[in-house]
C-alpha cells in the first residue's frame, strides 16, 4: 500500500499522543509529537535565560530561532519516540511542570511556529508518519491522505486527568481539573495563529464512551480503507 500521511489533531487530555503513538507501531509508521517541539523550545528559552518567570525575550528568541532543531529517534530498549533538542536528549526534561507552564505562550508565537512548521514539514516529506498536535491537519500537512479530530467530552477528559494524578500518588481536585480543560479548551480555540478547529476534511472522533481497542479498530479501519484507495 501506498504511505501516506496521517495527522491527528484535537483537544487536551483526550488520549492522542497514546494513540498516535499505538497507530503508528501498528501500521509501522514514524510517530512524531509535535507539542514535543514547543516543549523543547520552552526548555531551550530556559536553558538560555530567555524566558524569566513571566517574560520571554522575544528578539532574543527570534534571533536564535533558526538554530533550534529539534529531531525524534526510538528509545532503543523500548522503542518509545524520544525528543532531541540540537541533539540532546530532553525527552524527560520537556515533560516537567515547569516546561509545561511556560509552553503554551512560547508555542503562542507566530515565529516559533513558522519554524516549527518547516522542521514538521520536512520529517514528513517522506510520507509513512503519524504527527499528533493541534494544527497538523489544517496548517502543516493540509494536504495529509487522513486526518482524524479527536474530542471526548471535558467531563471524561478532566475524569481521566484525575484517575492518571490519582494513580501517580497525587491528590486532585476534579473540579479543579475540570475548570482547568475548559479553560485550556477555551485557550486553544481562540488562539490567534492557528487555533485549534476540525479540517473540514477530518474524521471526527469522540472517544468519550469508547475503549482503547474499539479507538484502534476504528482507526485501523479508517486507515486501511484510505490508504487502499490511495
Ligand atoms: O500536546 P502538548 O501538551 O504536549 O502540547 C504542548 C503545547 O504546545 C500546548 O500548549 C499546545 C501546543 N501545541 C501547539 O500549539 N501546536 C501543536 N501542533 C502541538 C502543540
């Protein structure tokens, strides 16, 4: 069959990367996680002194923009996608709380993601990838063979951020993590540069009452009857 290319694109907290990740391994596909990307950049801004608590040094950033690269290479033991930033390995440093409280302002700008477009854009030339994030189908890969919006209700998301907190020894506040996906919905949707919204051409997927085998049947499904018809 053909290759071909698949963005997966939705809301927080609905299971994306995990599956993204399991339809790759599935079908033999590259993974790549694009929110990885903005992550290593928030770590490289804090690395370099450019972001100070609330403040990023922007023409600091653009400057330096052009020598951020960021790559992907399997965990030999576990065959797990692992982030390089210029050829580190930040996979776990990219993941901590502070990286995630910086994020969402570095990926905000129109610069950082032209960048990260480009660098997206040429890992997927080949074809053969599964790319998670917000923006695959509509910005990156518009013309991607398979797009599919994921969506669960924010009930079920903020349900499955407690039971994976809970799981970890925390003690979390549903209500407070429901307040937190809504607003985070919210953030996402009404973003300037490219918002998050369904391609018009994306399957949807609302995964809200579904298992993780019945989520990888319907995505083999899908996939199988678009590549054949490729
Ligand atoms: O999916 P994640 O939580 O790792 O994403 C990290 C941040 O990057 C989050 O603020 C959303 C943003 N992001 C984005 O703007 N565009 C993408 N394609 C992927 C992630």
């Amino acid at each position: 069959m053909k290759k071909i290319t698949i963005a997966i694109d939705g809301f927080s907290s609905c299971g994306k990367s995990t599956m993204a990740k399991a339809l790759a391994r599935n079908i033999g596909y590259l993974y790549f996680d694009s929110g990885a990307m903005y992550r290593a950049v928030a770590l490289y801004c804090m690395q370099n002194g450019i972001i100070n608590e609330e403040d990023i040094d922007t023409e600091s950033l653009n400057d330096n923009i052009k020598h951020i690269h960021i790559s992907f290479e399997a965990d030999p033991e576990t065959g797990n996608s692992m982030t390089f930033l210029n050829g580190v390995n930040v996979e776990h440093e990219i993941r901590t709380i502070e990286v995630s409280r910086f994020v969402s302002k570095i990926a905000a700008l129109d610069f950082v993601r032209n960048e990260m477009v480009e660098q997206q854009r040429e890992m997927g030339k080949s074809k053969g990838i599964v790319m998670d994030g917000r923006d695959i189908g509509t910005t990156v890969f518009p013309d991607a063979e398979m797009k599919v919006f994921v969506t669960a209700s924010a009930e079920v998301r903020a349900q499955r951020r407690y039971d994976e907190l809970a799981a970890r020894g925390d003690n979390p506040d549903y209500n407070e993590i429901l307040e937190n996906v809504l607003q985070r919905d919210h953030l996402d949707q009404t973003r300037e540069i490219s918002p998050l919204k369904q391609a018009d051409d994306a399957h949807l997927l609302d995964n809200s009452n579904m298992t993780r085998d019945e989520q990888m049947e319907w995505l083999i499904e899908t996939y199988n009857k678009i590549a054949s018809e490729c």
